[in-house]
C-alpha cells in the first residue's frame, strides 16, 4: 500500500517526552482520507526509549502504524538521514521529541504539499512554550531557538534571502531529498565533544540549490516546549557559538565553486564590521547582557568557523574553499 506522509522523530533519551508527542498524533484530525505512518528513530539513547515506544505500539490502536528504527551514530543529521531511508511515505514530516503538534499538523502538512507540488522542503509556525516566559529583550534570540513565527501566510524562502526553516516541524518530500542531498554530510548535528550543529541547513541548502523551492506553511502549528535552563547563559553560549562555528558551510554552498575563494575573505570583512559596530554599541555591557554576549559570540564563532572547520579536520585541506569536502549526489530511489 502505498504511503502519502511520514512522521518521523528523531530523539535521544526521549523517554519523558515522546508521550506527549505521540498521544498529540495519535488524536490527529482530517486525516481519514491520508495513508500515513509515525516512525520514532532513536538516536542511540540510553534510557528507557526503546521500551517506551514499544509499549505504545503493543496499544496502538490507530489505523496509521507506530514504527521503531534505531541509528547508533551519533547526531540528528544521521538520525533523519535514516528517516529517510526507511520511511515508506511521499512526504516526510520531522517532529523533534519536543514539539507538540496541532490537532490538524498532518492534515494542513499534506494539504500545502498538494497545493504547492513545487516546494521540496517547507516549515511550520513555530510557537514557543517556555517554561519560564523570556524578557522581551530576549526576542532577538528566539529564532536561534527555532521559534518560527512569520505571519499569516505562506511565503517562498528565496535564495538571496539566505533564511531557511529549522527542522523543528519541517516536511520535506523524499523525492527532493534524494535527488538533492549527498549521502554525507559536513555537518551531522551537535554530539558530546562536538558543538557544530546547522545540520538541518546544510540538508535544505542542497535541496534548494537542486532547484525545488523552500516554503513557510503557517497552517502548520506547533508548539516548541523550551524548558527554563534552555534560557540561561550556561546553554545559550556553547550553543550560539556551535551556531556560529558551522556558518562556513551554509555560506559557501550558495556559491559556485570558482567563486568561493572570492567570497570568502568578504565574509571575513563583514564579520569583521559587525563585531566593531557590535562592541561600539554595547562597549562594556556586552558580558553583562545576555543578548549582547550571544550575538557576540555568533559574529566571533562565524568569523573563525573556516579555520576551525579546518583545524578539525571536517574540511579537505586541498579544496576547502572549492568543493567542501563534497559527495556525490545520490540517484532517486525508492526506498525500502
């Protein structure tokens, strides 16, 4: 039988919050007319994961069925990489064990792909469920925070713009996906000892650069439950600077091969700029202030992100401003 949608939830010790998640989708609405499935994909957890989902599948009474796959390496990239491969729908729709999707999520994701047949990847509205609610000085972090809220109606994520949706409630079509996205990617997703994160960028970069266009489908509502130690310095920094670190890679995608080494050194003066003007306008407040010391931190991190990529070993020493260390493109399958 054939599969139009696929949810798929990539998690690492998500014991305590998959229920909320599944218990959402599993009182999903106008979906009578879709063939869809859930797959949960742990990403290697250590808890009590794998038993939790397996309890729901042995009470899952829907007539969608609840899948369990596991992928031992380590990061979200190589969890959604395996969503892909096993997923049996047209559309794949990624939920994080953290978003809790509205009643009509799958419904309104299976309707835009209908409606707009060109978009290979598109996002949702993203609403944040803060534990503690943030100052609102807080605001220019938000989106760091993959809270997406961009108005009331669709819009084309165009390539100039250099912004493109988080995961976090994300649909893509597998087709797009497949004839797009090398078999290995740069950037697999923040683990321990390693703060890259930007993952899901690189993945809709090569999808866009393929030519499908990246949407924002505000119909699709989630809710984004942010705990209150997501808001605190000790996170936020070591997670803007991973931020900042993997910009390289997004930035250069965008640019054909022969022209990188010439953009390359713009960034450089650009970030340059923005740190001056950065510490001009905050000058010793900028420790002080949260919000001043993160969007430091991203100018800092992206202006050294191609010599530490480089010093790690993630990019090829002999062509690190030309190809990036890039993979063939894989054919367009059908995957099992």
């Amino acid at each position: 039988m054939s599969i139009d949608f696929t949810v798929a939830i990539p998690t690492y010790n998500g014991e305590a919050r998959l229920p909320e998640v599944l218990e959402r989708l599993r009182s999903q609405v106008g979906t009578e007319s879709i063939d869809w499935e859930v797959i949960v994909i742990d990403n290697n957890s250590t808890d009590n994961t794998a038993n939790l989902v397996r309890e729901y599948q042995a009470n899952w009474s829907s007539a969608y069925p609840l899948k369990y796959y596991l992928e031992t390496k380590q990061g979200a990239g190589f969890a959604r990489q395996r969503a892909v491969e096993v997923a049996q729908g047209e559309l794949i729709g990624f939920l994080d064990d953290d978003n809790i999707p509205a009643p009509e999520w799958v419904a309104q994701a299976y309707a835009f792909s209908q409606n707009y047949p060109q978009a290979g990847a598109y996002g949702s509205q993203i609403h944040g469920a803060f534990e503690v609610e943030p100052p609102e000085s807080f605001r220019p972090l938000l989106p760091f925070l993959a809270i997406v809220e961009r108005g009331s109606e669709p819009f084309r994520y165009e390539p100039s713009k250099k912004l493109l949706p988080p995961s976090a409630g994300l649909v893509v079509r597998q087709q797009a996906y497949l004839e797009s996205v090398p078999s290995q990617l740069i950037l697999n997703g923040r683990v321990q000892g390693n703060m890259l994160t930007a993952e899901d960028l690189e993945m809709l970069c090569y999808i866009q650069l393929k030519g499908w266009e990246i949407w924002y489908s505000p119909a699709m509502e989630i809710d984004h439950k942010i705990p209150k130690w997501r808001l605190q310095r000790e996170y936020l920094i070591p997670f803007i600077r991973g931020i900042g670190l993997s910009r390289f890679v997004t930035r250069m995608l965008s640019f054909k091969p022969w022209q990188r080494p010439l953009a390359f050194p713009l960034y450089v003066v650009n970030d340059l700029r923005k740190i001056l003007c950065h510490v001009f306008k905050y000058r010793w407040r900028i420790q002080s202030e949260l919000v001043a010391a993160c969007q430091m931190e991203l100018f800092l991190s992206s202006l050294i992100s191609p010599f530490y990529l480089w010093r790690k070993g993630y990019l090829d020493i002999q062509n690190r401003f030309t190809n990036l260390r890039y993979y063939p493109v894989r054919k367009s399958e059908k995957c099992l």
